[in-house]
C-alpha cells in the first residue's frame, strides 16, 4: 500500500466509524466495537507513515483541485505525524474509558456522542496532515463545528451558554482574523503550501510579519492564548470523557499545532529568528501561562482548574512557538506529546472522581486516597509530567523550551519557565496528596474504584507518561528532522 | 574476568518495587537484603569505572565511581542498612518502599558523571523523601512537606536552569569542578546551597525534618544535606566564600538550637552546624580540607543518625518531642539512654569518638591554610555543639526534671539499629585508619596528638562547666513551649502576603478585563446585527462592516509589503 493512500485512510476511517455509529445507534456494543477498530486501523495507518516519515519520505496526495494554486491536499512531515500519533492513538484509550464513563453517567445520546467524536478526530487527523493553510482551514472549521454538539451534550442552559461562547469565539476569531491572515498569506506569495524553509521568507517585511503572527496567534482561537482563552474553561460543561479528549488533546493541541505548523511552514524558522518579530507573542505566552496558574490556583472546581492549567500549558508550546529557535521549536513539539499524556490522565482522574464519589470540588476531596488509590495515584504520575519533574516525559520537553529561551537569550522567559514549574507543583500536586495525607474525613475506608474500563485508560497514559521518560529518543529523532531536515 | 555490575540506584529502585509487591516478613527481609545486596554490587563495581549512554545528541555519564563518589556510596548503604533496621516495626508499605527510592535517589546522584544525571536524582530525591514527611498524615506535617517540596524542587530548577546555561556555554555537560565563573556555576552553586542549607535557604531541614515520622526524619538526616556536600566538594571545591558561608552555618544554628524546645528541631539545627563544618572544608580546598569534609559527613551521618534514632525512640514510645515534656526517661530507657549519650559524645567530639577524628581534621585544615579568626569562629561552634547537641540532648530527655514519663524500653530491632550505629562511632573513634584509607585522597594525618587532645578536653570541659553554672545559676535558657521566629517566619508571613496581593491583583484585573471583553463583544454583535425595521437593507451595516475590515487588512498587507 502506498504511503499517500495511508494519508487518506487516517483521516477516512474514523469518518467511516462515525457513519457505522449512526447506522448502529441501537447496537451501544457495536459502536463501541466500532470506534474502538476505528480507533486501532487509524492509529496503525499512522503508525505506517511515521516508518516513511523517520526514513526521510515525505508522501503526499492533492485530493481535489479547487482553483490554480488552491487544492485540498494532504501531506506527511515529522510534526504532523507527532500529532497524529498523539491524537490516534489517545482516541483508543479514551474510547475504552467512555465505555466506562457512559455506563455509569448517563448513558441518553450515545450515538451522537460516538459519531461527533470520530468526525472530530478525523478532522484532527485532517488537520495534522493538512499540505497548504487551505486544507488546514477546512479541517480546523470542522473540528470546531463537530465538538460543539459535544459541549452541548447535556443540554442544560448551561451547557449550551458554553456552547455559544464556544462556537462564537472559535468561528468568529478563525473567520475574522485567521482567514484574513490566510488571504494575506496568499496575496502576499501567491501560495498556500507548506514548505521546509517558509514561504513568507524574503517577501514580506518585518512589520507585516509581525502583524500576520499577530493575526495567526489570536486567529487560531484554540490555542487558548490570552484573552481568547475564555471558552476553554466554560467548555468544561461537557462530559469528562470530551474534556479529556478534546480539551486537552485533539481541539486544543489542534490549535497549537496549528500554530507551530505555521511558524515553521509558512514563516519560516530561519526568517522569524533573524527578525526576531514574533518574540513580543511570545511574551504574551509568558504572561498567559504565569496568569494562568494563578487563576488555576484559586479554582475550586477540579475541572475549571485543569482548564485553566491547560491554557497555561498550551502557551509553553505558544511559547516554543514564537521564539522559534531550534530547540524550542524540538521543545514545542515534545511539549505536545508530554502534555497531552499528562493532561488527559488528570481529566481521567477527575471524571472518575466525578463518577464515583460525585465530588467535583478540590476542596471536598480531601480522604479520598484510600478509596480510589489507582485513581488517585495516576492522578500523582500526571501532576508530575505536567510540572516537569522526573521520572516522567514532562521533564524533557521543558528542558527543550528551556535551551530554546536560552539559545535566544530571552531570560525572562526562562525564569518564567521555572517559576511556573513551582506554581504547578502548588495548584495541582496539594489534590491526590491531600486525598492520601488528609485523611481525617474519609466517610469510608473500603476502595471504590471508577470502572475498569476507565483504570485501564488512565494507567495505560499514567505508563506512557513514564515511557516517555525512559524513550524520549525516537520522538526526538523524528522532530529533529524539522530543523535538519 | 568480566563482573556484571549495575547501577547502584538500580539495585535499590528494584528493591523498591519488590517491597512494594510483597507483604509482611518477606517484605522486611527484601528491604533488609538491598543495602547488602548493593553493598557486594558495590565492591564488585572495578575502579573508575563509567557507563556511558548517549541520549538525544548528549554523551551522558550515569555512572562514575572514584573515591569520592565511592565513599559516599559506601556511607549510604551503611547508613540505609541502619535505617532500615530501625524501621523493621513500621508496617506500612508505602514507608520502607519510599525510603529505598529515596536512598537510590541519593546513590543516582553521588554516582552521577553528568550535570543532567544529577539533575534528575536531583528531582528524584526532591519528591521521593517529601512523603517521610507526609507519612505522619498530620495536618502540620501536610503544610511544611508541602513547602519542604517546593523549597526543593526549586533548588532543582536553578539546577536545571544552571545546567542549560553551562551547557550552552560550554557544549558540555560534565560534573567536574565547575567553579564560580558565570551565571550558570553561580545557579548550579545556589542550587546545591539550598539543599545544603545554606543560612537564609535553611528553613526548610528546620521546619520539615522535625514534623517527619520518627523513622523517615532519620533517613531525611542522612541523605538530601549529605548529597549537597558531596556535590559542592565535587563541583567547587577551593572556593574561598564556602568558607565563609560554612563559618556562618556553623555560628548561627546554636543560638536557635539552644532555645528551641522540639529535640528533633534542635538536632535539625544542629545538623546545618555540622554540614557548616563540612562546607568550611570544602571552601578551604586542600587534599586534607576535602579529606577532612568528607570524612566529617561520614561521621555526621552515622552520629546524626544516632542521635535522631535515639529522639525517634522516644517520640514513639512517649508520644512526645518537646524538652519541656520530657525527663527522668533513663528510668525505664537506660539502653537508649547509653546509646544516646554515645552519639552525644560522637557529636561533640570527644577523642575516641568519631566526630573528634573528622571536625579535627577540617580545624587543622583551616589553621593550616591560615584562616586563623575562622578556626576561632569554629572552635565557638564546637563549644555550641557540645551545649546543644552534646549535653542539652540527652540531658533534657533522659535526666532533668522527672517527667514521670515511665515509657517502656524501645524496640529491639531500634536498639540493634542504635548499637550498629554507636559502634562504628567508637570504631571510627579509636581506629581512625580504617576511615582515613577510604578518603578520596592520600594524606598522612595523625588526630590524636597531645595539642589536639588537650586543646579539645579543655575546651569541652570549659564548656560544660559553663553549662553546669548556668544552670545552677538558673540563667540557661529554660525549655518553654514557644515559636522561635527564624528566616522561614519571613518567607512564610511577607512571602505569602505578597502571593495574596498579586494573587488578588491579578484576579481582580482579570474579571475586570472579562467584563470589558464581553462588553465589546456585546456592541460588536449589536453592530453586527441588522436593524429589525430596515427589512429593504437587510444586513447592509453588517455587510459594509466587514467589507470595511477586509479591506483595511488588504490595505495594510500592501502598505506593509510595500
């Protein structure tokens, strides 16, 4: 099989399952045999093309030609795959653990649940593979417009409140400032694709430059950068499974991808770090991920704080991003790994807190240790990765970004960098040890675990975070070819 | 012939996890088993040997044995074997399985060739010995583990940040003398003063080794401060401010120590004078001064640890650590009594006994360099040992005013642990050679001659006499129950008033700039928003609206680029 038909069937399969879904909506088993098998064949295509990738290929396949120079097409490069692997291969696992979630958590909408869910990854597979800024666009449109029936599942008022907010942010900011930038783009070099070196390099000048990075970074709302972080929070409303994918992996790493991508394929790692005009967006990521952890520290519902955590840990990558050195650009691309592995086991953890002990509050989870031990320590493991200490992946990324601020003297970013780890360990580690070390409340010592489908998930991305630790080398290697290509 | 040799760390974190996996006596027989086991892996491990391994485009070098590193290597074991004897009766898994962890931590980063390696023992140690002090599951023992973690995790992001600077100044990332040239040695230097306690980074080992259990404040005296040393005598050893910084820590814990009421505070005060000792030795540089340091951490940990077992013993038996509570304990603890006194007498450096054969060696160090009015300052500190740790310890405990506590003896397998511990104080004490052969360098020196014998009887005994009249006279300072305001009042009280105000700051500037954000959103959708009435112009301000954008922006785009 070749590799560019490998291209089209990482994105077609999951949209398949997601017809299967709706076909089978009375059948809850078959879709989840479904989903599961989608979830499998996409993670194995990609998993072929990351062999092609690490060798040096780069497959690609124009789907269809819409004018001169504007086609929807797909392309393979180290990034993309990084992503993809990440997204694909973390659908399997929160498939397994909504089997378990929906079982004891509402069980009504089921089938739209299924469905919105592999049209969302589909798009975030579209998005990965994305050859021009056009395909990324549409795919980056649908992966809005797919979650937000997920926001609303519950449908109470609240729910879809969050849901506008959700949709109008997203829509408005892509539609008003990234597509804007995107026709600049194309007016300015007459071409939307991909390449190694930029296409913006040498043809626009420094100020444009530095307003089109303006356009991009608040354009591509997802990224969460402050102020358009406002709807990662309110889109905690949806079940804890979404949140867990979506909000900490697919959607919102979309967003920095996204991001990333056009830092290194349409400006062009080499032009920006000469004219250093995106530096001042980076800064802007400072602030946000300091800010962020403050928020983070004054929330008491665990959802809103994990939120808040995610939108300072997005601007790490941001942050990677817009110094755009080599080492953080390494950084920013681990950092998307590391991070997701971490954040989703801290959103497994919590939904299963949720589902067990209907405990929602920080601040009533005191005790709970001896009772949902598993839980409560992968929720420790996850901490972890997320502040950067050793033994877990987390670790290595922030070493990256921070050679990166270094190697562009940017020192204030540094510490920064530090600072943050330190307020991390004060927002999120105080949960699982207050659980085991506070333990005066405890109604009852007897454990009572979330479903095994959901422990499985959430040790399965607890061991993957320390994996990520100990074999660091292969994700290096192949995010080594974005700056020696 | 080829010998298979692991990892020192290995050995102890598979230990961990077998502990981990067993239950009751087998399980204290694995934990018991890995000192010895890492012990022969030790012996085993051929000189100046290095695995190397290269990780991303690094060579990195997570083993290195010399005899520095060796020695510490070979004091860890020891000393983990003590402490896992004396924690035979805790039953709590989670206790003996963090202890081994942290013990490998430890080995990781004595062993380590590279600044990267010891960053992650670094870490490792930083996370594993923070749960000794969750282990009491009190609310007290909760809040400073808390700040014990973040007082460490900081001292490993100045290392980390140290590291990278060096790295990118250098293209190497080798664990060799690193001096004070450059921000990144300054980081990497600040890092290892805070886990050596450095006066103004200290309040941490004073605030959360004492609220420890009885058995995880032993281990938590043996490692983290002690792996410090080793680090500063790796990288900066001759470094003149060392030996100011150590002639401080040395002075200003015996006035705290002295007032303080909490023993096992006492004696975490009493172990920042002692690495002061061992940092003056450091700063100094001289084979012998390093000799000397190195040779004074050896006897500090097995002394230190005595010392801290003895205090435990009692804490479990009597449930109580304050001075004020306690007395007239020899009654029914006369073996804990003994061995305490023993460790006591080891502390103060009475000739025979250890400490007299490390410090002594760091004095004439000192003197020999011709440091004279810091050997003055040192020789006060001695004299403040011997009142604070030498008599006030044991004194307030086991003599002194009969509490009418009548606990029972402590455990056998604590008494066995304290008696391992005392006897090598006495052997090192009497046989001196059998350390000196193991320092990391060849140094012909001789501890027990008439001027140092005299010199340190007549100031001991001055001392003691000083204490005896003070408390005749009734002027020593009595044992109360009170708050002893020390650095950490600072970090504690300003520290978290200024979080609060940024804290509070930020949070109000946020809702406010939510407020205008959703404000100008709201008249951009009335903008947006065609008129109801106009049913001909249906969205034309909204149609112009956009037009006016999109055309600003392309307007832009060719002035910019033009």
């Amino acid at each position: 099989m070749s590799a560019s038909v490998l291209l089209v069937l990482a994105v077609i399969i999951p949209l398949l399952g997601s017809a299967l879904v709706a076909v089978f909506s009375r059948h809850a088993s078959v879709q989840k045999v479904v989903s599961i098998l989608a979830g499998i064949f996409s993670f194995s295509c990609v998993l072929l093309l990351t062999q092609a990738v690490s060798q040096g290929d780069r497959p690609s396949i124009d789907l269809f030609i819409i004018a001169a120079g504007l086609n929807v097409s797909f392309s393979a490069e180290p990034l993309g795959i990084v992503f993809a692997l990440v997204a694909s291969f973390l659908w399997i696992v929160t498939t397994i653990y909504a089997i378990g979630y929906m079982k004891t958590h509402g069980g009504e909408g089921r089938t739209s649940f299924y469905a919105c869910f592999a049209i969302a990854i589909a798009a975030a597979m579209g998005v990965a593979f994305s050859a021009n800024l056009l395909t990324l666009f549409i795919f980056y449109e649908v992966l809005t417009l797919s979650t937000y029936p997920l926001v609303t599942h519950s449908g109470t008022p609240e729910a879809r409140k969050a849901g506008r907010i959700y949709l109008g942010m997203l829509l408005s900011t892509s539609i008003g400032l990234f597509l804007v930038a995107i026709v600049c783009v194309w007016v300015i070099s007459g071409t939307l694709e991909f390449q190694t070196q930029g296409i913006l390099a040498g043809k626009a000048s420094p100020l444009l430059t530095a307003v089109l990075c303006g356009l991009f970074a608040f354009g591509v709302g997802k990224a969460a950068l402050m102020p358009l972080h406002i709807w990662l929070p309110r889109a905690m409303v949806a079940p804890t499974p979404v949140s867990a994918l979506l909000h900490a992996v697919a959607v919102v790493k979309a967003g920095v991808f996204t991001i990333l991508k056009i830092m290194i394929y349409v400006f062009g790692i080499d032009h920006l770090h000469e004219t250093g005009v995106s530096l001042w967006l980076a800064y802007l990521a400072g602030i946000t991920i300091i800010l962020g952890s403050l928020i983070a520290m004054r929330q008491d519902n665990l959802k809103a704080r994990l939120a808040y955590s995610t939108v300072s840990q997005l601007s790490y990558i941001l942050l990677g991003a817009f110094i755009v050195t080599t080492w953080s650009t390494v950084g920013a691309g681990m950092h998307i790994v590391m991070h997701a592995f971490g954040k989703i086991t801290l959103f497994f953890c919590a939904g299963a807190i949720l589902v067990v002990s209907h405990k929602t509050k920080v601040s009533e989870m005191a005790g709970l240790g001896p009772q949902m031990p598993v839980t409560m320590i992968c929720f420790m493991v996850g901490a972890l990765s997320v502040i950067g200490l050793p033994p877990l992946g987390g670790m290595w990324s922030k070493w990256y970004l921070a050679l990166g601020t270094i190697e562009a003297e940017a020192y204030i970013l540094l510490i920064v960098l530090m600072l943050s780890s330190l307020l991390t360990i004060v927002y999120l580690l105080p949960i699982p040890l207050r659980a085991f070390f506070c333990g005066a409340s405890a109604p009852s010592k007897e454990r009572h675990e979330a479903p095994l489908p959901c422990l499985i998930a959430m040790v399965v991305t607890a061991v993957g975070s320390v994996l990520l630790f100990i074999f660091p080398q292969y994700l290096y290697d192949l995010l080594i070819q974005l700056i020696k290509p | 012939m080829t010998v298979i040799s692991v990892s020192p760390a290995l050995v102890f974190y598979t230990g961990a996890l077998i502990v981990l996996m067993t239950k009751g006596r087998l399980q204290s027989l694995v934990a018991l088993l890995v000192p010895v086991v890492g012990t022969i892996n030790l012996c085993l491990i051929p000189e100046s040997h290095t695995v190397t391994l290269v990780i991303f485009d690094y060579e990195l070098m997570p083993v290195r044995v010399d005899d520095l590193s060796l020695l510490f290597g070979y004091l860890f074991h020891i000393a983990t074997f003590i402490g896992i004897i004396y924690a035979l009766h805790v039953k709590e898994t989670m206790q003996s399985c963090i202890a081994l962890a942290y013990a490998g931590s430890a080995l990781g980063a004595v062993f380590s060739g590279d600044l990267l390696t010891l960053f992650i023992f670094w870490e490792l140690m930083a996370i594993t010995s923070v749960f000794l002090i969750f282990a009491r599951r009190t609310q007290r023992a909760y809040v400073a583990g808390i700040r014990y973690l973040v007082m460490q995790v900081l001292s490993g992001v100045l290392l980390l940040t140290g590291a990278l600077l060096i790295l990118v100044d250098t293209n190497s990332l080798r664990f060799e003398v690193l001096g004070l040239n450059g921000v990144g040695t300054w980081l990497v230097f600040l890092a290892f003063g805070i886990k050596s306690a450095f006066p103004f980074l200290h309040s941490w080992a004073v605030d959360a080794y004492p609220e420890a259990t009885h058995t995880g404040t032993v281990f938590l005296s043996i490692f983290t401060t002690k792996v410090a040393v080793y680090a500063l005598a790796r990288g900066f050893p001759g470094t003149e401010l060392l030996i100011y910084i150590g002639v401080v820590m040395t002075c200003f814990p015996i006035f705290y120590a002295v007032i303080e009421n909490d023993l096992r505070r006492v004696l975490a005060y009493s172990m920042i004078n002692q690495v002061g000792f061992m940092v003056c030795g450091v700063g100094v540089g001289t084979n012998l001064a390093i000799n000397g340091a190195v040779a004074h951490a050896f006897s500090d940990v097995i002394f230190k640890g005595l010392l801290m077992m003895a205090m435990g013993a009692v804490l479990f038996r009597t449930g109580r650590i304050n001075g004020s509570e306690l007395g007239g304990l020899y009654r029914t603890m006369p073996k804990t009594t003994v061995l305490c006194v023993i460790g006591a007498l080891s502390i103060s450096a009475f000739p025979l006994f250890s400490g007299f054969v490390s410090k002594s060696m760091v004095m004439t160090a000192v003197l020999a360099e011709g440091y004279d009015w810091i050997w003055m300052a040192l020789l006060f500190a001695s004299a403040g040992v011997f009142h604070h740790a030498g008599i006030k310890i044991p004194y307030f405990a086991f003599f002194a005013h009969d509490s009418g506590l009548r606990p029972k003896e402590a455990p056998v397998n604590m008494l066995v642990a304290m008696t391992i511990a005392a006897l090598i104080c006495v052997c090192v004490g009497i046989f001196p050679d059998v350390l000196y052969r193991c320092l990391p360098f060849d140094v012909d020196y001789q501890p027990y001659d008439t001027t140092h014998i005299i010199a340190q009887l007549q100031l001991l005994f001055f001392s003691a006499l000083a204490f005896i009249w003070l408390q005749l006279r009734g002027l020593y300072p009595p044992e109360l129950r009170s708050t002893n305001l020390d650095i950490d009042w600072f970090y504690r009280r300003v520290g978290y008033r200024f979080y609060r105000s940024i804290s509070d700051m930020s949070a109000a500037a946020y809702l406010n700039f939510c407020r205008y954000f959703a404000c100008l959103c709201k008249k951009l959708v009335v903008i947006l928003r065609p008129p109801p009435t106009d049913a001909l112009g249906f969205g034309t301000a909204r149609m112009a609206f956009i037009l006016v954008v999109g055309l600003g922006c392309l307007l832009l785009v060719i002035f910019a680029n033009g």
